[in-house]
C-alpha cells in the first residue's frame, strides 16, 4: 500500500512516548496499515519527541501554558491535525482534559488508554487505587474519547493478577506492558473500519461489544 492511502495517525502525548513507540513500531513492520502524520506534545520537555524525532517523525509542541483557555488551547490542536490531514487521533499519554472543541472534530476517530479497568478508577493514581481498594485484577482499557472523563465506550481490555507484595510502581510496569500489546491491536480495528462508535456504544465487526469492552486474550487479531 502506497503511503498516501495508508490513513494518517496524530499522536498526543505529554511524556517519554512508551505507547507512541509501540505504534512507530507497528507502522514500520506493516503491522498497523496507518503512518504517524504528526506527533504532538503539550509539554516542551517531553522525552518523546525526541523519540519521534528519532524515528524521522514530524513533530510539534503546542504549549497549553501559552493558551488562555482549555477551549483556545484545543482549537490550535485541532488546528494543527488538520493541517496534517490526520485521520485518526491517538492519545498516547496526553494529559490534558479535553474540551469538546477537540472531541467533536474526532468523535468515533480518537481512542485513549487508560491504566485500569474501567470504569473502575478513572482519572489519576489508578494502580494506588486499586491497590488500597484489595482488587485482585488490575489492567487497562482502550476506549473511544467522549465528552465523559474516561468514560467513553471501552473497546479493549487487557487483566494481570494483583501479586502478593505488589507497589505501584510494579503493577504500573506490568500493566504498562499490556497496553503496549492492546493499544495498536484496538487502532488496526479502528484502521481496517472493523470498529465504529454508535449511539449505542462501540461496535467490531458489526457486533455491539460489552460494556467492559474485547477481554484480550494471546491469538487475538
């Protein structure tokens, strides 16, 4: 597939771009039929894009401290995807709460990981969360971004057990280790047009998915 027909992934993020470098990997070995158009930060210092740049990626920072308002501050990223004819936006560690300014341009077209199972524990500190809360599971979600913090429909879940003398830090890295697996898998569905939202929630291949989303499992395609 030639790279003009391949569809035009902009990648959000505000730290080092561990998800973001799953993604570049997968574009490169034809894994995802997609190209990273443009890779964007809010954050200047952010250590992935130097990632991307590493990986001859276009990048950008559009600084949200610059901006007076959430709202003016997601018109210039809107802005920006356009300009680069981005088709699918991902949010790969991006964090900023979203205004609509930004989600109704890319409703159905944006998903966003979370590191929990949702809906349980939206928002931040998710693995201290769970960990005070005595789960035995714990994990994370791919969604579809709606106006609902954390709240759009989930479409991919991936579970790890909660071991005995787990911190945060060790249930953040193993989970992290699933997002990696499940984030691009979740966008090549969004990609070859297998996922769409509807008012009713997501769907993959033509079927409503489960409230908790697709439960990951190895031989998943």
């Amino acid at each position: 597939m030639s790279e003009a027909a391949l569809t035009r992934l902009g990648i959000l993020i505000s730290g080092t771009g561990s998800n973001l470098q799953q993604f570049i990997d997968a574009c490169a070995c034809g894994e995802l039929a997609a190209t990273i158009a443009l890779v964007i930060s809010n954050n200047p210092e952010a250590e992935g894009l130097q990632r991307a740049s590493r990986g001859g990626l276009t990048t950008t920072c559009i600084n949200h401290r610059e901006y007076e308002s959430r709202e003016a501050f997601d018109q210039a990223l809107v802005d920006t995807l356009r300009m680069h004819e981005v088709d699918i936006v991902i949010l790969a560690g991006f964090m900023r709460i979203l205004t609509p300014v930004l989600i109704r341009p890319y409703l159905g077209r944006m998903l966003n990981i979370h590191p929990s199972l949702l809906p349980k524990y939206p928002g931040l500190h998710t693995h201290q969360r769970a960990l005070a809360a005595g789960d035995t599971e714990a994990g994370a979600t791919v969604h579809f971004v709606t106006q609902e913090l954390d709240g759009g429909p989930p479409v991919l879940q991936a579970r790890i057990p909660v071991l005995s003398g787990d911190t945060a830090g060790r249930l953040a890295t193993r989970v992290s280790k699933m997002e990696h697996i499940i984030y691009p898998l979740a966008t090549r569905w969004l990609v070859a047009g297998r996922l769409v939202l509807v008012n009713e929630g997501a769907c993959l291949d033509g079927e409503p998915l489960p409230p908790s989303g697709v439960s990951y499992s190895e031989g998943l395609v």
